[in-house]
C-alpha cells in the first residue's frame, strides 16, 4: 500500500489564514532582486535565524476525473549552513504519475540569479528500497548550493497524475522556520464542488467561478519562526493541514466513492474479492493443524504461527496502483507478499478453519496523524487483520515473523483504523497497551572491589513493545552481531563485557532475556579513605525536558512502560556505608518513580530504582508536572553511595566519644 510521496506527492506549502480577497495568478520564477535579504520583512527573521521560506506556493488543477495536475514553486533563503538541505529535492513518479518539469536557480544575496539546475544536476534512479522485490517507483534528486551566505534557492515543477486516489495534501509549515509568502490553489470544473478538510484553522477559502473553472485559494503572509521547545518535534502540531478528496475515483477501471467510510471500504474490498483460494496443501495443512479441542485463540495462534513460518515480507507494489493484493495462492506458493496480500493471505487461511477475519487498514508508525472520522479519504499507509470477537477482539501483525498473535506493538496500536467488511468500511480502535505489558526488569550483582573496580551479573528481561525493537533488530543475526549491539548501548565507561547469553528469541517468546558479565576496572572513585560510586548501574536519565514557560504541543510517549531495577552490591572488606542516597517516591497525574538504597548489615547494600509511565500522550497543560517529575529522576539517578574504611570510621567514632 502506498501512501505520501508513492501515491499523493506530500508537498510542503504554505497556505493559509485568508487575509483579504486573493487573485489566482499564475506560479512564476522570480524577477532579479525579488528575492533581495533586504527586502525580508521587519520582525520576520531575527538574530539567529537560519533560513526564511520566501516563497512557498502550490497549484492542484482537476483536469478530469482521472487527469490532474500539481505545479509547485518554493524558494528559500539560507543563512546557515545547517539550513543546506533546503538545496534539496525529490520527486517520486511511476506509470500513474509524470514529472512534467523540474527547474531549479540560485539567488545571491541581493536577489541576482547565479546559476540554474542543468539537465546534468538531476539524477533519476530507482526508488526501491531493499525490502522492496517489485516496484515501479522511480525518483529524480537534486541539490543546490552555494558557498556564499546568505543565497536563495528555488525550485519550481509540474507533476501530472493519470487516476490516483491520493490528492495532495498541503500543510503550512514543513519546519518552524519563518515563511514570507505562502499561497494554496486549487481549480476544478465549475460543476464540481471540492471536498476539503482544514486542520488547525477554521479560515474558509476564497472561492470565485470564471464559468467554467471554480478557485479555491487559501494565503497568508509573515508566518513567525517558532521556537521548537514550545512545540515539540512535530510540526504538525501547528500546522494548518488541508485535505481534498475526489467524491469519486477510478484507478485502472476499478471505480469507487469516498462519500462515506462503508464506500470506501466497499472499493477495497472489491479489490480482494475472489482472491481468497488456498490451494489443497494448505488446505490439508489446516485440516492437521487445528484440532477439535483448540479454543478458539488456540486456534488463530496454531495459523498465525503457520503463517510465519511460510512466509516474509517484502514490499510488492503493483496491482490496481499498488491497492490490490496478490491471492493468497500466490503468497501459499512463492513465501512471500507484502503487508496487504500477507493480511489477505491470513485473513483466507482463518476462512478455511471457520474463523472470520477482516482487513484493517491503518496508518502505521510511532507518531501517527489521528484518523478524520468526518473525512473520509485515504488515510492509511499499511495493513493488519481483526478478528472481531464479543468480549475481545484479536489482533494480527502479518508483515513480523516473530510478533506473537494478540500482539500490535507500537507500530499500530491505540489508533483508529477502518475494518474491511463485505459490508463496507466501519471505523475501528486498535487497543492499547498498558505499562504493565511493557517491562524492562533488571537483576544484578555487583562485587566492588577496594581500588574502585567491579565485577558485574546483569540479567535484563524486556516484554510487550519493550521487546520489540531488540527483537526485530536481532532475531536473525549471529552471535558477534548480538554482542557488538550489547557494547553499543552499554553506557558504562572503560566496561569489558566478558560473556553473555540471550534467551527468548524463538518466533512468539513472551520476553527477551539478556545475561551478561562485565568488568568495571573504573566503576567508582577512590579519595583517601573513601569510594564513591552511584548505584543507579544502567538506567540513568541523563538530562530532563527544557524550561519553557508555555509549552504547545503535547509530549508524546511510544508506548506506556514500566522499567525496573534491583542492583546487590557486595562491598569490599574492610569498607563500610558512610552515606547512602535519600529515598525518593515520586507521583504524578501519568506515572510514578522510586528509588531506594538499604543496606544489608556492613557488606552489602541493595539499589531499588521503579519507573511507570501509564500514558501515551503528555497534555501542555501537564508539562511543567512532567518536566519536574524527570528533574526529579535526574537527580536521584545521579545520587551517590560514600563507603569509608572500617579504621577510619571507627577513629572518627572513638574521636566523638
């Protein structure tokens, strides 16, 4: 399934909050001197600005409705080097979508053009990636600079679509930089009324009729730069987003409707009708699989096991512009598909075994954008299967060989999503998963030595979307692969790991379990008759959020976790705890946090460290809660234990008497 820059060209343009009556003019280069430093209005660039988007406008023209075209015109001036990818461009295209032009200058300071992009600056290569067997996607690059600042650079192009189902969708910052002039067209046929969805801003755009072609246009001038700590990382948290969609569409003669979710859901079903056959292999396969006595989740995981171990994912993108799977005696066949023909493919094998499933389209990641109930269009870059049950439904990740059945992961979780039935689309919630499903358990055993070294026994187990990531990441791989991944996130200065074990990487474990030894020849300082060392081993928070007076964005979190460490330390003889951390609980409206340091008679000591984070997102309203909550943490982390000499003690004791 394709979504973006595969199938809709995300464009970033500004364009937005309607000042005044607008004209729609034609997107043109800029005259010498347009683009002149000097002419950048007062107040917009300020003392450490590093780049200013002069210009940044669009034009979406609907031929017909299989023919549109997009025409672009961006111009930047740069200050900074760190701004340089400005220079920057890539332009996807396929048998469904042309680059009709690509043209690209460069402007000194005073606005002069310096040079133009030649035919020889842009390259055009194959855009497929390495977990992509088929695809037809190809892309043209290409970089501008200069190596005097401040200069400008600007690019300007012309792509045409033949039947796609994504229409752009433009959002008024790409960055938090300022912008100077920003401006969103959008022409149809005077019949025609256009479908649009305008996130972020209630502004409605200036619409005009010439008779025969109807203007949408939306503009704004002098967008202020916007200091990222306040916003967060995504900057689509201030943006304005619009969206437009065609009521209908036809993509190689297979039309449909995006007047509602059931139509929408209807097309794609369309799509996947008929192509449900398992050869009678498979079929014997399940008739041996799957007994009488099996409940029913017994049942789904004995298939989605199977199915794993047939299959791998590989990004195949043909069929209906890459919208229709392969059948699932195709995917039975060659081991392969991608997520939406390995969705079909399991969706057919739970069919035959009697179990009814349903393809669920959704838009995957960490930072998803929130599914417009109220605006039905595409929305999705990825495919899972549901099997909807009374009391709980049961999820399925096709595209992992080692998620277990039941199991999301942050991928696609706490998300809406659409269920293809036969009936249509209906809107549906992945779950969410909780803290107590994400641990990070820590055990360990450290022999302190009386020079300041140690040896150490860490054993780590992780579960739930905590696993995930190490199990992706090495699963496959060999053991020296595992063990440099172990140095590298060990953050444990002069360590030498002297063996380790994994455990748990078998397809659907419930954890992962890590053991390693290590020495420590510098774990702690020695100062006269005193060793100094912080308990906290391996989970150390190294800095807390900034200070920000009014924070805007939310803070967002992956997932909920909860991480726990137990640390003995066995103090070396002759040695006694002179000063130990003082405890602390901390509790907040979205998690707790402890820390702990007992001792165990004159020997040994033992360090409690308990983190739990129970929600996805962080309002702004909270944010001062949350930021002091990891102060907090951070100073705690960095506490120390003060183990003095036995004689020592023992003469300042006498000494008291």
């Amino acid at each position: 399934m394709r979504r973006g820059q595969c199938r809709s060209i995300r464009v970033v343009i500004v364009c937005f909050a309607v000042q005044c009556a607008l004209q729609v003019g034609a997107i043109s280069a800029a005259e010498d001197g347009e683009y002149d430093v000097s002419k950048i209005p007062n107040g917009l660039r300020k003392d450490g600005t590093a780049a200013v988007v002069r210009k940044d406008v669009g034009r979406f023209e609907v031929k017909s409705p299989r023919h549109t075209v997009l025409h672009c015109l961006r111009a930047v001036t740069i200050f900074e080097k760190e701004k340089e990818s400005y220079g920057d461009i890539e332009l996807r295209y396929d048998k469904f979508i042309d680059i009709e032009s690509l043209e690209g200058r460069i402007y000194d300071a005073s606005g002069k053009k310096i040079r133009e992009l030649d035919s020889d600056d842009i390259k055009d290569m194959s855009a497929i990636g390495d977990y992509s067997l088929y695809d037809d996607i190809r892309k043209k690059t290409a970089h501008l600079y200069y190596n005097r600042y401040p200069y400008t650079v600007e690019y300007e192009y012309e792509i045409s679509y033949d039947g796609v189902l994504n229409w752009p969708t433009w959002y008024s910052r790409g960055s938090f930089d300022p912008v100077e002039l920003s401006r969103y067209e959008v022409l149809l046929p005077s019949y025609q009324n256009l479908s649009y969805h305008c996130k972020g801003d209630s502004t409605l755009p200036v619409i005009s009729s010439d008779g025969h072609t109807k203007h949408y246009v939306w503009q704004s001038t002098n967008l202020p730069e916007l200091p990222e700590d306040a916003y967060g990382k995504d900057v689509n948290d201030v943006a304005t987003v619009i969206r437009i969609a065609p009521a209908a569409f036809e993509l190689e003669g297979h039309t449909g409707s995006m007047k509602s979710w059931r139509d929408f859901g209807a097309w794609y079903y369309s799509l996947t009708d008929g192509r449900n056959k398992l050869p009678e292999n498979a079929l014997q396969d399940l008739r041996s699989l799957v007994i009488r006595e099996d409940s029913i989740s017994e049942s789904i995981a004995k298939i989605f096991r199977y199915m794993q171990s047939r299959t791998r994912y590989v990004s195949v993108q043909l069929g209906i512009s890459g919208w229709q799977p392969f059948d699932a005696q195709y995917v039975h066949e060659r081991g392969y598909g991608d997520c939406k023909a390995l969705s079909n493919y399991t969706v057919s094998l739970l069919g035959a075994a009697g179990i009814k499933a349903y393809a669920v389209l959704i838009e995957a990641g960490r930072d998803p954008d929130s599914l417009l109930t109220d605006f039905p269009c595409n929305q999705f870059n990825h495919v899972i299967v549901c099997v909807p049950r009374a009391q709980d439904s049961l999820w399925l990740e096709c595209t992992s060989q080692s998620i277990k059945a039941g199991h999301l992961g942050a991928f696609t979780e706490n998300r809406q999503a659409l269920m293809i039935t036969p009936l249509g689309g209906v809107v549906v919630r992945t779950p969410r998963s909780s803290s107590k499903e994400n641990e990070r358990l820590r055990r360990g055993s450290v022999v302190l030595g009386a020079i300041g070294n140690a040896n150490a026994s860490i054993t780590t187990q992780w579960s739930g979307d905590n696993s995930d990531g190490i199990r992706e990441m090495l699963e496959e791989t060999s053991p020296k692969d595992r063990e440099e991944w172990i140095e590298n996130t060990l953050d444990l200065p002069n360590a030498t790991l002297s063996c380790f074990t994994f455990s748990g990487f078998p397809s659907n474990a419930d954890s992962l379990r890590l053991t390693i030894q290590l020495a420590l020849p510098r774990f702690a300082s020695v100062s006269g008759k005193r060793i100094f060392f912080e308990p906290n081993l391996m989970e150390r928070s190294e800095s807390a959020p900034p200070a920000i007076a009014h924070r805007i964005s939310p803070v967002r979190i992956d997932f909920p976790y909860h991480d726990k460490d137990s640390i003995l330390y066995s103090l070396p003889t002759g040695y006694v705890v002179e000063t130990l951390p003082s405890e602390v609980k901390l509790s907040s409206s979205f998690g707790e946090f402890s820390s702990k340091c007992t001792t165990l008679g004159d020997s040994a000591l033992v360090y409690t460290r308990d983190l739990t984070i129970r929600d996805y997102e962080i309002s702004p309203e909270r944010y001062v809660e949350y930021r002091n909550f990891f102060v907090s943490i951070v100073k705690s982390d960095r506490d120390q234990v003060v183990l003095v000499s036995k004689k020592a003690s023992d003469k300042d004791g006498r000494a008291g008497k």
